[in-house]
C-alpha cells in the first residue's frame, strides 16, 4: 500500500508499477498476434482469386507457423492469452473511471476475445477435433475450406455474420493497438501517427473487405466435398450452439 505521502497514482507506486508491466505484456504480445492474423486471414481473402482450393492451399502453408507443437503454443495461444488476461487484468486494477468499456477499441477487444474467438477456435479445432462418431476427428487434411464452404452453403446468414463479425473486430482492435503501439515506441522517431475514426476505418475496411469478398467466392462456389465428409462437417458445426440455436 502507498504510504499517505505517496499518492496512489505516483510513479513508484506498486500499482502503477503494475500497470506498466501488464503494459509492456499486452504490447510484447501483440506483435504475434498480427503476425498470426496476417497469415490466417490471407487464406480465405484469396478465395476471390483462386477459389477454395488456393485458400487451402494457403491455410496448409500458414499452419507451417501456427499448427505446429511450438507454434501453436509459443507464437498462437500464448501471445493470445498473455495479451487477453493482461488487458482485463490492467483494467481491473485501473481507475473505475477507466475500467467503462466505452471506447470501441475496448469493445472490439473484448467482444473478439472472448466471445467471437473462442466459438470460432472450437469450430474449427476442438469440435473437429472430437475421435467419437460421427466426427471422427477430422484430420488436418480434411479440414480444408470444404469445411468453411460447408457452414456457408448450410449456414449463410449464419456463418457470415460470425466470420465477419470476427473479422471486423479483430480489424478494428488491431488498427487502434498499433496506432498506441507507434506512437509509444516509434513516435520520438517517425511523428506522431494521428489518424482519424475514418482513417482507421479506411484501414479497417482494407483488411475487412477481402476476406468478406473471399467468403462470398466460397459461397457461390460449389461444393467438392467428399459425400463421407458432410456429415462429419455437420456433426462437428451442430457441437456449438451457436448451430443448434
């Protein structure tokens, strides 16, 4: 506890102590999670180029990074829960004032982590993931995007609100975390980055668009599925309620 002749927002109190360190984990951490985002979403935005079996191919290349034993625990999962549980924990120990989710980088955070991000984590690695019948545990190279296509032929209002609202937020949390991120750490040399609400959106929406575009490539495209498959993919969707609602 500060003494009465420290406040407790004075440098060298512990909490401020404490705010600086969960500071320094949610940045350290974020740079990993745009690395994963920009390999992940890169696979469905092609969907316009090359169809489904280009974004396949794509997925397969990026699970080179973040499927594999290290990967997927050091550069995936770890990042992604350092920097979740470091923000909430920064907010918990912030002001009350501070601790309104009022501004819509807080919101897009917190409504992609924990709410956007883990029914989409479960949909397309723990539900297929599932040895007993009918899912069968599909394996990687069975999870391609037939799997996706097959939400969106089944599923379309569905399944699009739920990729795209992930998308959208993760976009929007991503291009305000950098703009905190340069000018902390690169402003003293590059300037000031003043971006406006519609600059960022234009960002946003930059990152957004393509993969809204490749969705709807995979939507119009027909399924090549192997007739085997459909009724594991559709065991595995109707495992989140999100499909059984």
């Amino acid at each position: 506890m500060p003494s009465d002749s420290e406040p407790a927002g004075s440098p060298s109190s512990p909490r401020r102590t404490l705010a600086d360190v969960l500071t320094k984990l949610v940045h350290g951490s974020a740079p990993f999670i745009s690395t994963f985002l920009l390999i992940h979403l890169t696979a469905p935005a092609l969907a316009s180029l090359g169809g489904s079996s280009l974004s396949s191919q794509v997925m397969i290349l990026g699970r080179e990074y973040y499927q594999t034993s290290f990967g997927n625990t050091y550069l995936l999962l770890t990042p992604l829960c350092v920097h979740t549980l470091s923000g909430l924990a920064k907010r918990l120990f912030a002001p009350h004032t501070a601790r309104k989710l009022r501004s819509t980088f807080a919101l897009a955070g917190y409504t992609s982590m924990l709410v956007l991000l883990p029914i989409h984590y479960a949909l397309h690695h723990d539900h297929p993931a599932d040895p007993a019948p009918p899912v069968l545990a599909l394996a990687p190279a069975e999870l391609d995007f037939e799997y996706v296509k097959y939400a969106l032929h089944t599923w379309p209002w569905r399944s699009a609100l739920l990729y795209a609202g992930l998308a959208a937020a993760v976009a929007w949390h991503a291009v305000e975390g950098e703009q905190i991120l340069w000018n902390t750490y690169l402003r003293g040399r590059f300037g000031a980055w003043r971006a406006t609400v519609r600059s960022r959106a234009f960002i946003a929406a930059a990152v957004v668009l393509p993969v809204l575009a490749g969705l709807f490539a995979l939507w119009k495209e027909p399924s090549y599925a192997f007739m085997s498959f459909i009724p594991r993919y559709e065991a595995a969707f109707r495992q989140s309620w999100v499909y059984r609602l």
